[in-house]
C-alpha cells in the first residue's frame, strides 16, 4: 500500500477558510481557553504525524497477521502495542472528553479530522480509542460521580480501554429482546450474566483493564426496550482480581482483521448500574449521535487513503496513450477520461465527506457548548436530521469509492500487496455496525422527516437556499443547487402526504441518498465559494464542484423517480416464494 499523507491542507481549509471555526471558538467562553487556530494546527500537524509514522506502516502488515485467541486471551497485531502507547501519550484517548477527569475537552469539529486520520491509517487500529470514548461519553453523561472519579482518568489517559456490550445472539438491531440479566446484590453492585455477540475490542492485550458498558435487564423490568439498563462490568475489579467474564472466542471476518470482533461471556460478573433503572438504552443513545458520525468518518478516512494508492498509481502506470502519440510510447493513466472520472469521483465524495463532518461536528458542539439554549435546541434538531445521513450516505459512498479505488489500479487492485482490496474489505463494516444503513434511513424518514411534517428538512433546505442566494457562486451552480433543494422539497412533500408506513419503507434508502447528494451538494458550494483565489488548492475545489454538480448531483433525478414510483409489488409476494 502507498505511503499515506494526511490531507492536512484540505483539513485547514475547511476549519478556517469554509467555517471559519477559529473565530466560533474564540467568541465561545469555554473553547476560547482550550482552543485557537494555532492549537488545532499544532494538534492536527502531531496526529498526521503519529497516523503517518506509527499506525500506517504497519496496516498492511496486521490485516496479515489479524489478531491471535488461545485459552480466552486475545493477542493483537504486531505495531499496535507502540501505536497505542504513542496515542495513549500524546492524549489523543481524551481528545474531545471531559477535562475534570484528565482529558482535553477539544471541540468535535477538530476531533473529526483526528478520527479520519486514525481511520485513514489503520480502519481496525482506530476501533481501539474510538469505543472507549464512546464509552467514556456515555459514563461521563449518565455515571454517578463515584463511577466517574473512578473510572474516567485512566479510560481517557488510555491506561484502561473500554467497549460496548450491546448484541447478542438472538437480538441484533432489536435490543428490546436481550437476555442478560441483572441481579442486584447486598453491597450495592450487580451480578450480570448472559451472552454478547460483535464485541469490538472485548478482548485484547493493550491494556491491562477493559471496562465494559453492559445492556441487561433487571428481574422486573418492563418488557421490551423499557426494560433495559446499563452496567459499568471491569475486565479486574478494584481489589485486582479478575472478574467473571470471559472472551469465548473471537470472529474470523471480511475486513478490519487487526481488531477484535468477540464473544463475551458474563457469568455473574459484578457490575455497577450506569444511570438509572431501565433508562439503560436512552444512556446509550447519549452517545449514539457522536458514534454514528465517527462511523460516518470511518467511511470518508479509507476512501481517503484509497484515493491516495488509486493517484499515485495513475500518475506512474504508463499504459495507453492519446491520438497521435507514438504507438511505442505509453503515457501515464491520467490521459485516459474514463480514469480521471473515477478520480474525480472518488475525490468529490470524500472531500464533500469531510466537510459534511465537520458542518455535523459544529452543531454538536454547538449543543454541547453553547450559552443560547434557543441555539442549542435548533443544533440539536439539525443533528439528529443529519446523523443517520452522516453514518449512512458516508458510508456508502466510502465503500464506492473504494471500489473506485481498486478499479484504477485494474488487476493490482485485486492484489493484496497493493492494499486496495483491504481497503475494500475494512470499509464493508462501516454500512454495517452501529446500526445498518438500512436502518438509519428508516431512522431519518420514520423519526426525523415524517412526524414532524418534514419541518427539520425545510430549515436544511431553506438554510442552503439562502446559501444559494447570498453567496459568491456560478450562476450555474447556483441554478443546479436550488434545483436540487426544489426537489428534495417535493419528495419529502410525497411522502408525509402520503403517510404510508409502507410508502416509507420502501423509499427509505432512496431518500437517505437523495438528500444525502442534496448535502453533498450544498457542502461543495460551501467549499467554492470559499475557494476564491488562484491558489491551486482553491482552483482544485472549483474544479471538483464542478464535476460534482455535473456529473454526481443528477443521480437525484433518478432517485426522485424511484421513489415516486409504485411500490405495490414490493409486498405482495408470498414468503414461501423467497
């Protein structure tokens, strides 16, 4: 696989250049003592280097190796012990965590892009920090101050790691029919029990504690997902001995190998509630808006280093050549359209990503940061509108550009040595976990569009609609962008009209893409428009909008169509015909 370059320029662009965050900060009382432009370049500068220089070269090499199991011990690869301890030194567990407990308290607009290089590096390495700070964000939220005191420190300073125990073996997606059970004991503490399932990082060597965040159901617990809560389970309990859960094995996977995918076997472990009784799956989605969008980054961050292996390879390959070049000469792959359409398509979807990201990551930290509780409550709408879209259109297009990638490099790309095809494998998971694609456009056309009538896609649409209007673009590509909102209005107006649970179903994903190439759209007149001199980073984004607008956004047209279509035959086949 190529070397990997952290696209750092692209990075400040969009912080400083498209959102200005810089000055945001500094008019913001808490982040103008953590964070200015020349911290978060300083910050992005030492995480290219430490994704560069100690998780990337070793990628290849532990997609090979994968992790080892034997006698319920997990080993990992060979690199990720000095990577960890390189992340775990330079603070990077505690980016975006609370500083009352040791951690840094950056805002998720830098932390994104910190995330993507991590992802960019090595998919399965990042999995690593990324659940202990789920975990440390669900425990900072919802924990009692004992717990927090206790655990948080070491979890932020990456001494401890941490997971999330949610699935089990019958009970996926629907967590309301989870088994393990909780039962209260004398001094205070749980015994939990029962069996989980796609455990990321439940069993590893790169630290000497995990601490596990549990889903169970106490003995009169409400029926379905009422009835869960949330437990706090250590790999070791506080006076040093183990506790009674097991790794019964790990799985053996597509993609992101060189992490820990596990079977966890609790077995009258002792746990500590996490929040209230039965409120266990409200404290998990706490952290489930600030998971789904790192997952959205863990498609943008691969498609970003394919990218990278997919251009370097047309710039050196000499294959073919244009009219009236010598037949005995060959010319590199960029003469040929076809090769710079993928390029080009490869580069709009991921540059369009991360600025997407980051517009989402703004809003979080609006919610998390603001003083003006009107704002706080408007970023959080817009949040939870755009986090499915974030986890399920970036993803999707990660896997796509991807293939992207592993096509340029022809019969290469189905090499192992050159890495694309791991590329292709790692990112498969993205669409999956955390919720599957499919379900996240039910999620955003069943929760967050129709009962609301549509009014959080309006304030989106009217938002880039003024954008249109009031800033410096093509007259073309403002024509193209109002268009496109016009008809993100009209389908959204199908379906709420309709008010079919079915209707909704069956255009569920057809949606989430429609608007998804709406954002994107949106996103890369951001981006022009801020590209307003003749540097050659600027002249590239005009460029790629360009493209974007004219051979990327018509796929709406399409996709307005499908979902305007009949439906009918979707259901009416037996199931004894599957």
């Amino acid at each position: 696989m190529s070397e990997f370059n952290p696209p750092v320029a692209d990075i400040e662009f969009l912080l400083n250049e498209v959102f200005n965050l810089p000055q945001q900060w500094a008019n913001n009382p808490i982040l103008a003592e953590r964070v200015d432009a020349d911290t978060a370049s300083a910050m992005l500068a030492e995480c290219a280097k430490l994704s560069r220089d100690m998780i990337a070269p070793f990628s290849r090499e532990a997609d090979e190796q994968g992790c080892s199991f034997s006698e319920g011990k997990v080993t990992t690869a060979k690199g990720h012990k000095a990577a960890y301890q390189a992340l775990s030194e330079g603070g990077w567990g505690g980016l975006t965590g609370n500083p009352d407990f040791g951690a840094l308290g950056m805002p998720k607009a830098l932390a994104v892009h910190c995330e993507e290089m991590f992802a960019s590096a090595d998919l399965s390495f990042s999995l690593f920090p990324m659940l202990t700070a789920g975990a440390c964000l669900a425990l900072n939220e919802h924990g009692s101050d004992e717990l927090k005191q206790q655990y948080l420190p070491k979890m932020y300073s990456g001494e401890w790691a941490g997971s999330m125990c949610l699935t089990e073996p019958h009970a996926g997606s629907d967590l309301g029919i989870i088994r393990s059970k909780a039962t209260a004991q004398d001094d205070g503490s749980y015994a939990i029990s029962g069996t989980k399932i796609f455990i990321t990082g439940g069993e590893h060597d790169l630290t000497d504690n995990i601490i596990h965040l549990v889903l169970a159901k106490l003995p009169d617990a409400p029926a379905g997902p009422k009835g869960i809560s949330m437990f706090l389970v250590p790999k070791i309990l506080n006076n040093g001995q183990a506790n009674k859960l097991s790794c019964g094995s790990i799985e053996h996977k597509m993609g992101i190998k060189a992490s820990p995918t596990c079977v966890m076997n609790f077995d009258g472990a002792t746990g500590y509630l996490v929040g209230q009784e039965n409120r266990g799956l409200m404290a998990m989605f706490t952290m489930m808006n600030y998971e789904r969008v790192g997952v959205g980054i863990q498609g943008i961050g691969p498609a970003e280093r394919s990218y990278q292996c997919a251009a370097q390879y047309a710039r050196e390959r000499l294959q073919g050549r244009r009219k009236g070049v010598s037949p005995d000469q060959a010319e590199s792959l960029l003469v040929h359209p076809d090769v710079r359409r993928m390029l080009f398509t490869m580069r709009a979807f991921t540059e369009a990503g991360r600025c997407f990201s980051t517009y989402t990551a703004n809003l979080l930290d609006i919610t998390k940061f603001s003083d003006d509780e009107q704002a706080k409550q408007q970023a959080a709408e817009q949040v939870a509108l755009l986090t499915p879209i974030v986890k399920g259109f970036c993803t999707d297009r990660g896997l796509e550009t991807c293939v992207l990638g592993q096509q340029v490099l022809g019969g290469h790309g189905f090499i192992r040595e050159w890495g694309q095809e791991q590329l292709v494998r790692d990112v498969r998971i993205t669409q999956i976990y955390e919720g599957t694609n499919g379900i996240q456009a039910m999620d955003l056309l069943g929760r967050k569009v129709a009962p609301n009538q549509g009014a959080s896609v309006a304030h989106l649409i009217a938002e880039a609609q003024q954008f249109a209007d009031s800033a410096t673009l093509t007259t073309e590509m403002k024509s193209a962008l109002l268009a496109a909102c016009q008809q993100l209005q009209e389908c959204t107006q199908y379906i709420v009209e309709q008010g079919s649970p079915e209707l909704i179903g069956a255009t569920a994903v057809y949606y989430q893409d429609l608007i998804g190439y709406v954002i994107f759209a949106y996103m890369w007149a951001k981006m022009a428009a801020a590209a307003n001199s003749d540097s050659e980073l600027h002249r590239n984004k005009r460029t790629i909008a360009q493209f974007y607008y004219s051979n990327l956004l018509p796929r709406i047209d399409s996709l307005k169509l499908q979902i305007m279509a009949d439906h009918s035959a979707l259901m009416a086949m037996e199931e004894a015909a599957f």
